[in-house]
C-alpha cells in the first residue's frame, strides 16, 4: 500500500469526485492553542486511520494556517508573504475578506470517507475552533461548474505543477509549502441562463460545448474571464493550482463554485483577483461576476507534512 494513496498537504494532488471545505476559528487562550497544535502534529495519522478502510479512494486532508494565528500555532518565524486576505474593491463588485484561521481541504472520491474524517477531526478540535464557513463540492459532470463550462483547463501539469505551487529557495525555511486562498461564490443561474450560449462564452473565453480557447480581446476593450484570470509580467505567466468545487442546496436555491488556489505566490491570486474585480484596463471588471458573487475571502499558508508533525514536539 503506498503513501500516496491517503496523504495529508497535498496540494499536488488531482481533482477528486468530492471536496469538503471546512473554515474554522481558532478560540482564544493557550488551551485552544494547544489542541490545535497536537491535531495538526497528529492529522497524518487521522488521514491513514480514515483512509486505511478504502484506500483507492484517495483520502486526502490538506491543512493552512492564517495570518492571525500563526505565530500561536507555529512560530515567530513566518512565510515571507503570509498576510490576511486583503479585501478588493472594484467599482462595481467586491471581493470581500472573511474571517478564517484554518482551511481544511478535505479530498476524497467517496463521500463517506471525507464526512467521517471530518466528523473525528472536529471531534478532536472541540471547543478549540468555531467553524465560520463549510462547503460540500462535486464533480460535476466533465469537470464542469455549475455555469455548464469546464473549470481547470488553465491548471498547470507535470513539472510545471510544482513550480506554480510551491514554494523554492526564494523562501527557503518554507520551501515545499504553499500559499492558498478560497473564496465561495454563489451564481444567479436563471440571470445566466438568460444569456445566449454566445454571450456566455464570450464572457468565459472559451466555447461551452468543447472547451476551445477563444481569442482574446484588443486590448482597452472588454477581456474574457479567462484571459483577467491570467497573470504575466516580464518573467512570463503566472500559472496557480486550482481545485475548484460546485456545490449547491437545491432547496434553498443556493448553487455555487468553491473556489480554491494554491500558489507559490500569495501576491499572483492577489493579483489576479485585482484584474477581475477592479478591471484591466479599470472599470472593465470581469462580466462573470455579474452572475457570481463572492461570498467569502481567506488566505493562509499550506506547511509541508514535516512541519506539521514538528508542532507535536
């Protein structure tokens, strides 16, 4: 049975049929403290306790810590771009930050597997957390968002994945880690699905049926989704790993894309993400936020498993 089959912080890993996301709150005092630092030494062996009763499902838990808490929980010495998410306001759409010390990144290709591991996980966080956020993804389809288009395409493979995911020697006390930052967006599918397929592909970049890359737009005018989602400057593209999640209350009418980004540089989603919502040029925002509104904003640092288990000591 090999490692890889159930593992913890792998941002790496591939898009699994189920995700739960889990934000939580670490409590104040030193007690809380200190559960949350002896649950993260400990989660690999909660991922093979979990994972060992169906290993072909690819249980996986990857955990970050945000701005506000680690110096408690891991240290003095912080990964040189850890911040809270910093709030982007743009002339008509905002994307908020919300409160988060911790992100759970539970992966799994049964559902079972990742409500169990959730279950024995907040089980042994107890009143050391206050879960602020939580979200239960899907495979949609052909890795489709609930929109109708492929999400992903953009996402680095091979070697390429680790450069654009982790961190190098340009931070070399937390080489191997990662920056990661969720968002949850919720979509007005019927506004949406007013639109003609034409104009929703013109405002993805990409046609919806097969997934072919439109052209861009000449610059100063209107530019797809898919082409502010992308940062270049003189070094050339920015790639970022991207594990994005529909999840959805049909009851509630609630139906929405988990987005989630891991990056070797936390200032590339920042980015990013500035392109969408102020424009580029400004007051050009992206036209996909007019049908989806993010909800909630966090940012937080992914340690490697030796780190993790460095906290139980």
């Amino acid at each position: 049975m090999e490692q890889s089959e159930y593992r913890t912080q792998h941002v790496e890993g591939p898009l699994t049929l189920n995700a739960t996301f889990l934000v939580a709150r670490v409590g104040d005092g030193g007690a809380a403290v200190d559960t949350v630092r002896a649950v993260l030494a400990g989660l690999e062996d909660l991922v093979k306790t979990v994972g060992f009763r169906a290993p072909r499902a690819r249980l996986s838990c990857t955990v970050g810590i945000g701005a506000r808490v680690w110096a408690a929980v891991v240290g003095d010495d912080r990964p040189a771009e850890l911040r809270p998410f910093r709030e982007i306001a743009g002339a008509v759409h905002t994307a908020v930050a919300t409160p988060g010390d911790l992100l759970f990144h539970i992966r799994a290709d049964r559902e079972d597997l990742a409500v169990e591991f959730a279950r024995l996980l907040l089980g042994r966080l107890g009143s050391a957390v206050s879960v602020v956020d939580e979200a239960s993804g899907f495979r949609y389809f052909d890795s489709r968002d609930l929109l109708g288009f492929v999400d992903g395409t953009a996402n680095p493979i091979g070697p390429d994945l680790p450069v654009a995911a982790l961190v190098g020697d340009e931070d070399p006390g937390f080489a191997g880690g990662s920056y990661v930052v969720v968002q949850k967006y919720l979509h007005d599918l019927d506004a949406w699905q007013g639109l003609s397929t034409g104009d929703q592909e013109a405002i993805i970049g990409r046609t919806k049926s097969d997934n072919i890359e439109l052209d861009d737009a000449p610059d100063g005018e209107q530019q797809a989704h898919k082409s502010l989602a992308t940062v270049e400057d003189e070094h050339g593209e920015h790639d970022i790993v991207r594990d994005n999640m529909p999840f959805a209350r049909p009851g509630a009418g609630e139906y929405g894309t988990y987005f989630i980004g891991y990056s070797r540089h936390l200032w590339v989603i920042e980015r990013m993400l500035e392109r969408m919502f102020v424009g580029e040029p400004a007051g050009r925002h992206d036209r996909l936020l007019d049908f989806s509104t993010a909800e909630t904003g966090s940012a937080y640092f992914v340690p490697t498993p030796e780190m993790l288990a460095a906290l139980g000591e």
